[in-house]
C-alpha cells in the first residue's frame, strides 16, 4: 500500500499494518468527524499515482 497526504508518503507492506491505518483513517473522532475515504488496496496499483488510480476507477476501459 503507498500512502500519499501531505507530510505522509510511505510504502506499507503489512496487511496488518494497512489495516490498522484505514480503519484509524476511517474511524469518527471525538468531535464527531469522519471523513469520507475510498481505499484502494490491490498490488495491481502499485507505482501509480493518486490521480492515475482515481483515472483508471473513473474509466476502467483506459
């Protein structure tokens, strides 16, 4: 998984470890917020950019 945001840009390679960021990512904070991800996890992506894969899921024919 490559984790791209802005102070953030690193390669996760546990499943376990992915996991535990999408959910953490995902979960509603105190305050009441919760953001509104998609998650692409699949070894098929790997080396794309963020906006090559939003592309590639907007036109699966590309």
């Amino acid at each position: 998984m490559l984790v791209h945001g802005r102070n953030l840009n690193r390669r996760i390679s546990t499943t376990v470890t992915c996991q535990v960021i999408c959910a953490a990512s995902a979960a509603q904070n105190p305050a009441g917020f919760q953001a509104s991800l998609a998650f692409v996890i699949d070894p098929a992506f790997a080396g794309l950019s963020p906006e090559e894969v939003a592309a590639l899921l907007r036109d699966p024919g590309r």
